[in-house]
C-alpha cells in the first residue's frame, strides 16, 4: 500500500487534501487516546511485569519504567536522574506518587546515573550507592538522548517546580 501525502486527495473521497481531512481525525484520536494515559497507569503496568519476572522496558514522556526477571521494577525521571523502586522480588510496592490533572509529585528514594555502561542508584536517605546489574542500560540510554532531542531544554526545566526537593511536576 503506498504512502499518502500530506498534500494528496484524501483516500476517502472527500476531494480535500489529505491533511485537512482524515489526518486531522487521526490526529484527533492519538490525543484522546493520550489523555487517558497517566503516569500511574504505566507504574501499575510496570508493577504486573514485574510481579510475572518479565523483563521489559517503557517509557512515558520523560519517565522511564523498567522490570527485571527476579521481579524487580523501577521508575526512572529522565531530566533530573530521580528513581524510586515500585516493585522487588515479585511484589508491588507503594508508589509515592500523588497525582492529580494538574500536578504529578513523586517522593524519590534514589538519584541514578549511568557509569560504565551500569546503573548506579544512590540513595537519598543514607548515600548508599549500588549497581542495578541486570538493569536495562543500552535502552535507557537511548531513551535519554531520545528525550534530549525531542525536548528543548527550556522545556526540561519547566518539568519541576523551583525549588522543590525529591517533587517532579508534569
């Protein structure tokens, strides 16, 4: 099936361009289908991988959730390098996020970064650093760049409130 421009006759007959016709509607739909969308849909998800001891990798805007084969699962805040662990060994954990059509503020445990093609997370509380080894490092690097593309840096500090310790706003 060959590939219709944007300034070709819409398929439907209508005889208005293409992009004043139906891709105007499938636009349309891709937003209603993204307000549905909500950060802890994707921690829920993430959690019922984990909870299978699947690994798998996902990412929502500027977060990134990974789960592990031993049934670990983390969520991973691309801008600032906050994470916080939402399942281990199986078994959910509660997500410290309060989430609102407004405001989405998370209490992170840890800072991440990646050294040496590794995961190390640092905790807040006491500075403990340790290595996720059977993290996802390659897709979460790309991720990273991916989002350092797509988003203006302007736009990357517009994601957290001033001054606000361990909160990320979306």
């Amino acid at each position: 099936m060959a590939k219709i421009g944007r300034n070709d006759k819409c398929p439907c007959r209508s005889g208005k361009k293409y992009k004043h016709c139906c891709a105007q509607k499938e636009q349309e739909n891709i937003q209603q289908q993204s307000v549905n969308v909500t950060l802890m849909s994707g921690v829920k998800e993430i959690q019922a991988d984990a909870e299978n001891k699947k690994n798998l990798c996902r990412e929502l805007g500027v977060f990134f959730f990974f789960s592990t084969a031993v049934g670990d699962a983390w969520l991973l805040e691309m801008t600032e390098c906050d994470c916080v662990q939402v399942a281990r060994n199986g078994v959910a954990l509660e997500a410290p996020i309060d989430e609102n059509s407004e405001v989405i503020e998370i209490n992170y445990s840890h800072t991440f970064a990646l050294d040496n093609k590794q995961l190390v997370i640092t905790a807040y509380a006491d500075k403990n650093t340790q290595i996720l080894t059977d993290a996802p490092t390659r897709e979460l690097s790309a991720a990273i760049r991916r989002i350092r593309k797509k988003f203006s840096g302007d736009q990357l500090q517009k994601v957290h409130l001033p001054n606000s310790e361990n909160l990320a706003t979306t």
